[in-house]
C-alpha cells in the first residue's frame, strides 16, 4: 500500500494519505497535492467514471484517481475523481447519510449520486476491493454514531421514558396535556391545560 505522511512530525499515530498501487510514487504525490487543506485520502483507485440517468445506458464521464476523502473542513467524506496531471478536480459525490455503495462486479461499483446512478469501473480488482472497504467502513462507522445519538440520555445511570398524552374530556370539550415521566423506580405525572 503506498502511503505518504499527511504532515512532518514522524509517526506519532498520524494520519496517511493511501496512494493508489497503480501510479509511482512522483505521481501518488501529485495526487495528495491535489486534495486541498486538511483532506486526507483514506483509498485511491485509478477509475473511470459512468452515468446513467433514469431508465437510460451507462455513459463515460471521466477517467482518473478516484480518492475516499475525509474531509476535515467540511467536516464530511467524499468520493472525489482527480485529473493528476491537470491537477484538478474532476468531479465528486458527498458520503450523504443512508448512503448505499453497491458491488455489481468485482471491478464494477455503484451508488445513487446527486443527479444520476453512478458507476465507478476500476483498472485494479484489488483497488477496487480496498476502495470498497474504505467506503463500507465510513458507512458503517457514520451509521453506529448515528445510533448512538437516537439513544436517550441516561439520567442519573437510569434512561427515562418520557410520554406526552393528551386526553379530551367530552364534558367540558378541554384538552387535556399530561406528561408521564418514569424511569425503573418512580412515575410522576404532571398535568396542564
């Protein structure tokens, strides 16, 4: 795997730029050029870029590096395409929550971006099969956190439940609010008009 440290200061559990298997090393380092301010490629694949918008064939868009960047400014992950010898960005698709990243072939990869299906063909099955591992374990990671957030705060070691009920009492036509609190030991209930 050809990597190339992010930034001087030795190997004190920094972080690496992963250079495709494909390219020398002049041209890995031209690529980690290209990547911008606190961009960190986590895989790189030498790639060609298909379209297919809705119910129509696959159509060539570019070819080039293929990157699974994490970008730290923009606090988000991408799967940007560069033109090294231009040195330039070609195109790229943002890592979006609930992104799916489908293996049609060994080489062969899609996913749903911005405006069309996309489809990356890769030069290199074992690019491929690292760029593939790269992005499901981005996915997989984003989704956990996620998760963990939907979880209720713990308060006092104890998660509460909390409910809101309203209750209509025909008599008067009032609606009534009440709010139900209980953890494992206690109930309270609180009721407002």
């Amino acid at each position: 795997m050809i990597s190339n440290q992010q930034s001087g200061g030795g190997s004190r559990g920094r972080a690496s730029n992963v250079g495709s298997i494909l390219l020398t090393h002049q041209e890995n380092e031209c690529l980690f050029n290209c990547l911008g301010r606190k961009c960190l490629t986590l895989s790189s694949a030498v790639v060609q870029v298909f379209a297919a918008e809705r119910g129509s064939y696959w159509t060539k868009k570019c070819c080039g590096v293929a990157c699974l960047i994490k970008d730290n400014p923009q606090r988000s992950y991408f799967i940007r395409i560069y033109d090294i010898k231009d040195g330039r960005l070609l195109w790229e698709q943002e890592i979006y929550n609930n992104f799916i990243y489908n293996q049609s072939r060994s080489y062969f990869h899609t996913f749903i971006g911005d405006s069309s299906q996309i489809g990356l063909n890769f030069a290199s099955e074992e690019e491929a099969r690292r760029f593939r591992y790269a992005v499901t374990d981005i996915i997989g990671r984003r989704q956990r956190r996620s998760e963990k957030r939907r979880d209720p705060p713990p308060l006092n070691g104890m998660y509460l439940s909390l409910m809101l009920i309203t209750l209509t009492t025909l008599r008067e036509s009032k609606i009534t609010h009440m709010l139900v609190i209980e953890n494992a030991t206690e109930r309270y209930k609180i009721t407002y008009f």
